[in-house]
C-alpha cells in the first residue's frame, strides 16, 4: 500500500508537486486555522459575555438584597412606634376628630423617618379586617392585592411579604406585614408599603451595561416585572440560553435567582451584539490569512523556483547527454544539494568523455594488434611445417622417440597457439597432457609414469584448457630425480554434490609449505601453478579453490575443485 502511494505521488510532476507543497497545503492548513480560530473566538466571546453577565447579575442581585434589608429594618423601626398600636385598638371606637388627630400624629411620625418616606410612594395601615386606619400618599393599593397579601401575611407574622404591583398603572415594589399586639400577640392589623422601582434598580435601571444588554426583573412566574428594556407588564419571558426569543429578536438570556423575593435578575444581550462581536473577529482573522496566504504565495515562489530551475537544468542537461550531447556542463555553484547533484553531473560527464576517448585509444590498439595477429599467422604455419618435416627425417632415419616427441610437440603447439577456445573437454586437456609426458620422456626417460584414474562419462566434462600440464609440470621438474625409479603422478577425477575434484599427486621430494614459495617463472607460454589458481578464481568464482599438501619425501597432492559442466556450456564467475 506505502509503495502504491509512493507512485501515485511520484506519478506527479515535481513542478506540481511543489506547488501543492507550498501553496495548497499551506493555503489549506491557514483555512482550517480560520475556521478552528473562529469557533474558539465564538467560544471565547460567548464566555465573556457568560462571565459579564454573571458578575452584573452577582452585583445586581447583592444590591436588591442590601435594599431589602435595609427597607425591612427601616419597616421595623415604624413598627416599634406605639402610636400604630393604639391606633389600630382604638380604630372602632374613634370618633372623627381622634381618626383626624391620629393621622396628623402619624404623618408627623412617618416624616420623622424621611430615609423611608425618600423611596415610600404610598403607606396603608389597615386593621384586622382590613379597613383603612391610615393611609399616606394619594394612591390606593389594589383590592386583590389587599385580600391576597395580607392573608399570606396573617399566616407568618413577623416576616416581611414582597411583592410587585401596579398603582394607577405605575409599578410598585411593596411590601406587607401583618402587625401584631405587644402584648396579646394577636394580629390586630396590617402595613402594606408600595416603594419606587428605583428604590432597587438605581444601581442599574440607569446605567448603560456593555454590549448593548439591559436587565430586567422577573416574577417567580417569569413574568415581566420592571427593567432597563420595557416589555408589556406580566409578559412571560421564557429564559433559553442563548436561544432566548423575545418578540422576534434573540437574545443572550443569563439570570440569577434573588431568593427572598422570588424574583430572576436576567441579563438579557442582543446576539446582534453577539454577532457583531464575531464580526469583527472574523474580519481581523481573514485579515491576518490573507496576510499570511500573500506572504506564503511570494516566499513559496521564491523558494520553489529555487528548487525547480535548478532541477529544471539538470534534467535538460541529463537530456542532452542522452541525446548524445556529452560536453554539456552545468553552472551551478550552490552548496545545496541540487548544487552538489550539478557538480557530481558534470563529473560524471567528464568522467565518460574520459572514458570514451580511453576506449577509443583502446579500440586503435585493437585493430593495430588484430594486424599484428594477422601477419603473425604465417610464423605457426612455418613452425609447424618445419616440425613435420623434422619429425619425417626422424622417421626416415628410424628414430622412433624422436619422431613421437616432435609430433607430440607440433599437437601441444597447435592446441596451444591455434585453438583459442578457452573451454576444452577433459579428454582434449589429458590428450594435452599426455603429448606433454612424450615430450618429458625424451629427457628423463622411464623414469616415472603417469596413471589416470578417469571414468568415461568425465571425458565429455569441459573445464578451462591448461591447468593440468603445469600441476605436472612442477611433479616433474621438481618433485622427481632424475636418477630415481619408481617415481609415479596419479591424476583421480570424481564428482561430489554437483562439484568435480582433480586430484594430483606424486611420490616425488615433496616440500614444507611454510618455508617454500612457488616459483613465478612457469613453463609453457608463461602458465605457472599461481596462473592457475588467478584463473580459476576469475573464470568460476571465488568459491572454487586449488588446495595444495606437500610432504618432504612423501610427495606432494595437488585438489583442485570446479563446477560440473556436463553439457559443454561456458560457465563464468
């Protein structure tokens, strides 16, 4: 699979290839940026709008419950006057006058308390039955709110009811209490207190809020109560996240619970506002892209034409060597590493030139010696027709050896000179070998003999001509004495896993093989027992050797070990 995609990549053009690794991909990975950048940035911003909200939803809510404690002790301390006590014991029994003298006295009292009358924009005292005793301003609560507070009232004396309400269709903040006797601890009557709006929203009712959000104040119900934005009295506002849908228009609605009225301090953020915020984040992000997309384009094409115009040149150059135009020469003296390619090119260029003009001597030489070989032909024929007639005025004048030796001589010379095959049978070298002991005969008579121990079927193997005879050469000439009997070369021929083992060995004076050194000189157009090893190693490998044992006076044992060639093919290294 790695190979297969390998090739799909390397099917493209490096031209191709460079553009896509240095602007698409580039281009590419800065619009993933972009979109990664933006959804972090929505995230981010959400989150501070979150934690906005938060904290002015915190200040907001720790406000209006500083301002309910702060009403609730100013209510207590109305509350402790005796004048309201008496009041409410007397109610049925006073006349007009006392019902007018009681409510001087108690306006003069509650304006005694100005911190509460400051914020009250109506004060009711009402009795256990809920008739007005005392009333203070020029607006009336509302009868169902009469009947339904002062019942909650009734029922936990002692604690202060807040509630919402409208007054002549002016919000109100009120707060109720069912007042009870001193002494008896029975309720006797109830104090009912409607409060400016402002009272609790001074803190933010006028304060202009970041990202154009407001806030808003809702019942228990979620119904709207009072706030910076107006929406119709009671409208239910249903709070969902950032989904928040008021008449049409979203919303970012956070809020916080204000436990001891019951009511939701919401923070309510247009997500226009939100949006533009985005906006302007994704301006500034395509900005910078843009900035870096132009900044890439301008240094990727600086870079990739430093890479394709030099390749470019060395492909054109390598193109012209083909095509048969080998003086071309590269100018290129970067250190980079299409520079050393240039260089190593333009060696190699004048590496072949080299070569070429070698070969081109080599081939003047050639046809200078096949001239020298042609004319050389004449001197064999002249050799061997003075051999032939030498060996006939032998025969003329009856002298056998010398004719057999003369003719022995003119075979191993014509095998040696004329043949120029490199391959012979087995049978051709012993006929060589045998030609070879006619010839040493002559000199040292029946002084030694040769036995060959050679199944027929190895007759027909080829190994390379003449490297028996100087294994022989050397038995004879210095392994054997000249005055010495019963001296005798055996040649073994076998075969063993595919291998064919000469073996050659003699009982002549042997030698100690550490001490003695092969002589370089050889016999026979120069072939020595060194030559053979070379040739070997070079024709059949390295794995084909000739091992050598030598005893003094025992003899001396000749292995040598080469591939079976049984159909007469040349076999090479």
């Amino acid at each position: 699979m790695g190979k297969f995609k390998r090739n799909i990549i390397r099917s493209i053009g490096i031209k191709k290839r460079l553009i896509f690794g240095f602007l698409i991909i580039p281009i590419i990975s800065m619009i993933v940026i972009f979109f990664i950048g933006y959804k972090e940035s929505n995230k981010i911003i959400k989150e501070n709008i979150d934690n906005y909200s938060n904290e002015m939803l915190n200040i907001v809510e720790e406000n209006i419950n500083l301002n309910i404690g702060k009403f609730e002790q100013q209510l207590d301390e109305v509350l402790l006057s005796p004048l309201i006590y008496e009041g409410l014991n007397k109610s049925k029994i006073m006349s007009s006058t006392e019902e007018y003298n009681f409510a001087n006295r108690m306006n003069e009292f509650l304006y005694s308390k100005l911190h509460l009358l400051s914020s009250a924009g109506e004060v009711e005292i009402l009795t256990n039955d809920l008739s007005i005793l005392y009333t203070q301003g020029f607006k009336y609560f509302k009868k169902e709110d009469v009947l339904k507070y002062s019942a909650i009232a009734q029922e936990i004396p002692g604690r202060t009811i807040w509630f919402h309400t409208q007054i002549d269709g002016q919000g109100a903040i009120s707060m109720s209490r069912a007042i009870r006797d001193p002494l008896t601890k029975v309720v006797n009557g109830y104090i009912f207190v409607a409060l400016n709006e402002k009272a609790f929203g001074g803190s933010f009712l006028n304060v202009n809020l970041d990202n154009s959000a407001s806030i808003i104040v809702l019942n228990e119900r979620n119904e709207y109560l009072f706030g910076q934005q107006k929406f119709p009295y009671k409208k239910i506002i249903d709070l969902n996240g950032d989904k928040t849908i008021i008449d049409s228009s979203r919303y970012i609605g956070n809020y916080k619970d204000v436990s001891k009225v019951g009511w939701k301090v919401v923070n309510l953020v247009p997500y226009e506002s939100f949006l533009d915020r985005i906006r302007g984040v994704l301006v500034t992000l395509l900005i910078y892209m843009l900035t870096f997309i132009a900044l890439t384009i301008i240094l990727s094409n600086y870079i990739y034409k430093s890479i394709y115009n030099p390749i470019n040149n060395l492909v054109k150059g390598m193109d012209r060597a083909i095509s048969g135009c080998i003086d071309a020469n590269l100018e290129d003296d970067s250190n980079d590493e299409i520079g050393r390619l240039s260089k190593q090119f333009n060696g190699l260029i004048s590496k072949i030139n080299s070569l070429l003009d070698e070969i081109k001597y080599e081939q003047e030489l050639k046809r200078e010696s096949e001239i020298k070989m042609l004319q050389a032909q004449i001197n064999p024929h002249f050799l061997f027709n003075t051999l032939n007639t030498l060996k006939w005025i032998a025969v003329m004048n009856e002298d056998t050896s010398v004719s057999n030796g003369l003719g022995a001589l003119a075979k191993l010379l014509r095998n040696t000179i004329v043949d120029s095959n490199e391959f012979v049978t087995i049978r051709e070298e012993i006929d060589n070998i045998k030609s070879y002991i006619v010839i040493q005969k002559l000199r040292y008579g029946d002084s030694f003999e040769v036995d060959y121990h050679i199944e027929e079927e190895f007759y027909n193997y080829k190994i390379i001509k003449f490297i028996l005879q100087p294994i022989i050469e050397n038995s004879i000439l210095h392994g054997f004495d000249e005055d010495k009997d019963n001296q005798k070369i055996d040649i073994i021929i076998s075969e063993r896993n595919n291998i064919l083992e000469i073996l050659i060995k003699d009982n002549g004076k042997g030698f100690n093989q550490h001490k003695h050194k092969e002589k370089k000189e050889g016999k026979l157009s120069g072939v020595g027992y060194k030559n053979v090893c070379e040739r070997i190693k070079l024709t059949y490998g390295k794995e084909y050797t000739v091992e050598l044992k030598s005893e003094i006076d025992k003899g001396t044992e000749v292995k040598i070990m080469l591939p079976v060639n049984k159909d007469g093919g040349e076999l090479n290294a």
